[in-house]
C-alpha cells in the first residue's frame, strides 16, 4: 500500500480524516487547556499569599 | 477491613488527595499515549478492510470508544454525586466536576464522528431515531451539567444541584444503551454485546478494545489533572495549599 | 437515623420514583419512538396513510429496477409482507438488493410508495471479505447439502 492511496481511503478520505482529525485536535487540545487553567490557578494563588504576606508580615 | 476504610477517608480529604493525584496523572498519561498510539496503528495499518464498507469503516475505532467513554463518564460522574449527596463529601463532588468537560467532549466526538460515518453509509449526517437522540440528549445533560454547576455562586449548593441533574439524568444511559435493541433505530445494533458476543473479526474487536482502553486512561489523567486545579480554586485558603511548593515558588 | 442514611433513603425513594416514571413513560409512548414502519405493519394498515412515514427492511433481491434519470424501483419486505417503493434520486453507498433500507415518503392511490429520501442500514457485522466470501460459501455448500439430503 502506497502513501497516495492511503490518504484516499478508498474514496472515504473526507470522512475518515474528519473524523480521526477532529478527534486527535481536541484530544490535544483538552489537555493543554487543562494545563493552563491550572497554571493560571497557581499563579492567581501565589500573588495572593505575596500580597498577604506584604500586608502582615 | 475497617483500617480500609480509614485509608479511603484519608484520602477523600483534598490535602492527601492533591499530591496523590498529582503522581497518578503522569502515569495514565503514558499509558493513555502508548496504547493509542498502537491502536492508531492497528486501526490504519492492521486492521483489515470490511467487506461491506470499505476503509470507511475504519471510523468505528474512535465512534465506538467515544461513545462507551460518553456513557461510562456519566456513570462515574453519577456515582460521585450520590457519594457527595449522602457522605457530604467535597471531593466527590469536586471528582464529579473535573469529569464533565472530558464526558461532554467524548459526547461531542461520538456525534461528530457518527455524522461522518453515517453520511458515506447510511446517506445522511443526521435522523432523529431513537439512538441518536439520545445520545443528543446526553449531549444537553453535559452541558446542562456544567452550566447549572457555574451558574450557582454558592459552591455547596453548586453541587449539590449539579448532582441532582447527574442523578435525574441517569436514566438516559440504559435508553441509550438499549435503544437499539427497543425500537427500531436506523443505527445497527451492537457488534459487542454485554453478555460477550461479538460480530467482528478478531483483530478489528483487539483494535477497538485497545483503543476504548486508551480513551479510558486519557481520560483518567485529565480528570485527576482537572481535580487538582478545582482543588487548589476551592482551598486556596486553606494552610496547606501555601505550603505546596508550586504555590511558594 | 442518622442524617447520613436519611439523605440515601431520600435518594433512593427519589430515584426509584424516577425510574418507574421512566417506564411509564416509554410504556406509552411504544412504538411511537420507532424510526420506521415495517412492511407488515404498513400492509395491516398500521401505518398512518395520510401522513409522510418511513418503512424499513431488506431491499428483495432480483427486484431493483433503475428507470431513467435516477429513478428506481424496488420491493422492501419483512419476509412476511412486501412494498413496492419508487425513488428518484442518488441512493447511499451501501444501498443494495439483499440490505436493509429505509425510505421515507407516503403511499399512493396504488399502493406503491413514492419515497423522497432513502437510508441504508447496515448491520453489526464487520469483517474482512476473505473471511465474508468463505462464510458464503459455506452457507451455499450447506443449503446444497441441505438439498441433496431431501431429493
């Protein structure tokens, strides 16, 4: 099996690939939105103990 | 036995559960990505073509994982929520929380990839039979799930209207499940049936289990990721979250 | 009691309430939920003859016509009773004689049904074609046998 005929699936290409692509995008990007948030949560966190911190010390 | 059950409420306190999950996410992680990677191999590679439809049944390799991970997540989640209603326990709750998105997103994907195969098989991307509803309706109950958890300031009754919805919503999943076999659906019936018979050659069944395997891990390592964020969001006030490392840094 | 068991006696009653509600309600709505009508019912006259329905089964083999500009004709039975369907337009992939079909449309003065779009439905079965054309043979050798030992 060439790449050329892999790629056309045997005439389903469109489906195919919409569908394993869309899954592999969100597969990929759920985790990385994750990440983020708690990036996000950690930093929001810290700058709150400094500023306690400061005020109290 | 009762030294057991001590352990589990050790670690349903989020202060445990925190670093414990934290451990567990790199570790499905990298089960979740091995056993995709080999089942995108077996399903594009291995798998051998169907005698009816061609390469374009190969769909059936994320379809069908997505669409167990859709229901499976609800379960989970359900559980979490009556364990939350009677023990009045905070991080079942918050177990609950993190898994919505990732079942909302394996709902998302079972339709999408279902109106991709059904447009090439059947000759549409969408009918209103009994199967697909549902699973539409699932679909709502997520996002219903989600919504009503952030529309509530209160954190507590937050979630304990949350679980309610999970519970109510509940008796969606055996209609999904057996809509096919009820009425008569334009989807086909189940090619893995719960009492173990299969109509499917062996490699193309190994290949959808390996991959719905893969789903499962995915899904594990993104949820206890989630809960940590949602556990640090809730206890940032509580001492031991300025003693973490990550926090102090 | 304690207030922990009186909040899982409360769930319990609550989804048992829930869950006979559940039956009741698909109690009555029954067929109602079916996508499609099968041949038998339409012949029985269960099948309402003034709306737009759908009826499903298998497309008889040896009965698929194409006329011109993509009209077809073809029977859809139940093995029990049949219906004859007329469709102008492009049929799906998996559209064969011998496959599961659904046509939507109504019935006219003639019995025939003039269908405007028309659904394959497949079955559970996937398989390589080496190992479908060997399960054919087989099951021809073995009505062949089945013959043989009924002259």
């Amino acid at each position: 099996m060439n790449w050329s005929e892999f790629w056309h699936m045997g005439g389903y290409a469109l489906y195919v690939w919409a569908s394993f692509g869309v899954t592999a995008l969100l597969m990929i990007a759920e985790p990385l939105l994750v990440g983020g948030r708690c990036r996000n949560v950690r930093r929001r966190i810290a700058r709150l103990r400094r500023l306690q911190q400061e005020e109290n010390p | 036995m009762s030294s057991r059950l001590v352990n589990w409420f050790h670690f349903s306190s989020p202060a445990t559960f925190y670093p414990l999950a934290g451990r567990l996410v790199p570790i499905f992680a990298v089960i979740a990505v091995i056993l995709i990677a080999v089942g995108l191999y077996l399903s594009f590679f291995v798998a051998p073509t169907d005698y009816k439809q061609g390469e374009g049944y190969r769909i059936i390799f994320v379809h069908v994982p997505a669409a167990w991970m859709s229901m499976f997540i609800y379960l989970v989640m359900a559980f979490w929520a009556a364990l939350g209603l009677i023990f009045n326990t905070r991080l079942s709750m918050m177990m609950a929380q993190a898994l919505a998105p990732t079942g909302a997103l394996f709902t998302f994907l079972a339709l999408w990839t279902g109106a991709f195969w059904g447009k090439p098989m059947w000759g549409a991307w969408w009918v209103w039979d009994a199967r697909l509803t549902s699973e539409l309706i699932l679909f709502f109950l997520y996002m219903g799930y989600i919504a009503l958890q952030g529309a509530i300031d209160d954190t507590r009754r937050a979630d304990r209207a949350g679980a309610i919805l999970l519970l109510v919503g509940v008796v969606n999943i055996p209609i999904i499940y057996f809509s096919v076999k009820w009425w008569n659906t334009l989807h086909q019936g189940a090619s893995v049936s719960l009492r173990g018979d299969v109509s499917m050659a062996t490699t193309m069944l190994v290949t959808m289990l390996i991959m719905a395997l893969g789903f499962w891990a995915y899904s594990i390592a993104v949820a206890l990721k989630r809960v940590r964020c949602i556990i640090l969001e809730r206890e940032r006030d509580a001492g031991w979250v300025g003693k973490l490392p990550e926090i102090r840094a | 009691m304690k207030a922990r068991h009186k909040r899982l006696a409360y769930l319990a009653v609550g989804l048992a309430v829930l869950a006979a509600a559940a039956v009741l309600v698909f109690q009555a709505l029954g067929n109602n939920m079916s996508y499609f009508f099968s041949p038998t019912e339409v012949v029985e006259g269960k099948a309402p003859r003034d709306h737009v329905i759908r009826i499903g089964g298998l497309v008889k083999p040896g009965t698929l016509q194409r006329g011109q500009e993509l009209t077809a004709t073809f029977v859809v039975t139940d093995n029990a009773h049949d219906v004859t369907v007329r469709y102008t337009g492009i049929l799906p992939d998996l559209f064969a004689e011998g496959q599961g079909a659904i046509a939507q449309g109504r019935l006219n003065a003639d019995g025939v049904f003039i269908a405007d779009e028309v659904l394959a439905k497949h079955d559970e079965n996937y398989m390589p074609p080496e190992v479908a054309e060997a399960l054919e043979k087989g099951h021809q050798q073995g009505k062949a046998q089945m013959s043989g030992d009924q002259p």
